[in-house]
C-alpha cells in the first residue's frame, strides 16, 4: 500500500496543478469584471496560449471550455447568444490545437509561434463565423444577426492574434519560447 501512495505522489506535479489552477482561476474571472470584448477576448486567448506552453495541451483545452460559460454568466455574452457556446468552446479547442500542432511541426523555425498563432487565429475566425451563419438562420431573430455576426467575425481574429502577441511576450519573458 506504501508503494501505491509513493508512486502516485511522485506522478502528481504539484507546481504544474497550481499553475493550472491559477490559470484558471485567472481565466474564470476576467469575463466577470471586463466586459469589453477587446480587452477581455485577447486576455483570454494569452492566457489559453500560456496555458498551452506551461502547463500542457490537455489542461489549455479543459481552460478552453471555462470562458464561454464565464462570459455567459458574467454578462459579457447575451443570453441570446447561449446557444453558441458549444461553437465558442470548439473554437478554443481549434485555436489551442493547431498552435500546438503547427509550432511543434515547425519548431526549428524562428517564426513557428507567428505562423501556428496566424494559422489559429485564422481558423477560429473562419469556424466561428460560419458557425453562426448557419446557426443564426435557424435561432436568431433577424434584427439580432447583424450585432451578433459583428462580434464573431474578425473581433475574433483580432483577439486570438492580440491573446498570442500578449502570451509570446509573457513567454519570452519566461524564457519558454
């Protein structure tokens, strides 16, 4: 039984879980307290990038699915826009994803991170927008469609590219990129 305890304890990363619990901590209340979608959306995206080269890919997507759900309940995203969540959470998922994927393909690159940031930033745009476009037909009222197209078309690029410029900063400072 002694075994059993020493061996999970040495499997469990102390720092690596209270740097994923601030993080999401962090994470949690940014969309109670900024309500601006271009302040708090690239605030977000750094903090899911950081996430990504700290902690790991695994914990940056289970941050991924926090700040839809945070916005929603702290006022930043209208009621009427519940139902596209679950796009919005998939679209994090992307974002994290492809930097992941592309920075490590092309890790020998200097310019890897701007590339894997752009590929991302990009593809969370282009899923969002045409998330909404078929969801906003069915759902939305019409009058509604206009505001919501402008907050899920390029403010979307813009604060996943403005998150990735914020978090490479960080990340330079803490010598991890």
């Amino acid at each position: 039984m002694d075994n059993l305890k020493e061996g999970t304890i040495e499997r469990i990363n102390l720092l690596a879980i209270t740097k994923f619990l601030g993080l999401a901590f962090l994470i949690s209340l940014i969309p109670f307290y900024i309500h601006l979608q271009y302040f708090s959306g690239p605030l977000i995206n750094a903090i899911l990038i950081i996430t990504l080269f700290i902690v790991g890919v695994r914990e940056a997507f289970i941050l991924a699915l926090v700040p839809s759900l945070m916005a929603l309940s702290g006022g930043l995203l209208p009621s009427i826009l519940a139902p596209l969540i679950p796009f919005i959470m998939l679209s994090n998922v992307i974002f994290i994803y492809l930097i992941d994927r592309f920075f490590f393909i092309f890790r020998s690159d200097k310019y890897s991170y701007w590339f894997s940031l752009f590929i991302a930033s990009l593809a969370k745009f282009l899923f969002l927008y045409f998330s909404l476009n078929i969801i906003s037909k069915i759902l939305i009222k019409e009058d509604l469609i206009l505001k919501v197209a402008e907050m899920m078309s390029w403010p979307q690029f813009f604060t996943a590219f403005s998150g990735g410029m914020i978090a490479f900063i960080f990340l330079r400072f803490i010598k991890r990129i």
